[in-house]
C-alpha cells in the first residue's frame, strides 16, 4: 500500500506504538538560504530591474483584480482577507 504523504512514515504492524520512533515523523526543511541565492541570482541577471516600479504595477493590478465585486464578492474578500488568507 502506498503511503501518499512524503515525509512522514506510518506506524506498521508489529510497533509498539508508545515507543517514540514508532510516531509519525515530520521532516521540515529550511529553505530561506536557498530562497535568498535565487533571489540575489534574479536582480544581478535584471540590472535594469525597478523594484518600485514592480511594486506599483503590482498594487495597481491588486486594485483592479478586487475593484467592480458585488455585495456578496466583497463579503467573501473581506471574510478571507480577515481570515489572514488575502492581503487587504
């Protein structure tokens, strides 16, 4: 049987399952290093590249994606941007 989440394992037949490593085990990886690398990789590769700029026309796309929402659109946004889902 194919045990479908990667990461952790499944206590099997045979375990006493009040032994530590018969528990399921979660394995976590830390990858801001590898995320920094990348990102200093993308600006040299961009020498023309306008942080600021990037960051208008994101927040002009934001405005129009959410503008124009209907009673119940803007409910749900606003349930979901409370809920931490969406940023406002």
């Amino acid at each position: 049987m194919h045990w479908p989440h990667r990461g952790l394992r499944r206590i099997g037949k045979g375990v006493n399952p009040t032994e530590p490593s018969a528990a399921l085990v979660r394995h976590a990886f830390d990858l801001t290093a590898h995320e920094q690398h990348r990102l200093a990789a993308v600006i040299a590769a961009s020498p023309d590249l306008d942080p600021g700029a990037v960051l208008a026309i994101e927040a002009e796309a934001h405005r129009m994606l959410y503008s124009d929402l209907d009673a119940e659109q803007r409910a749900i946004y606003r349930m979901l941007v409370d809920a931490g889902v969406l940023d406002a």
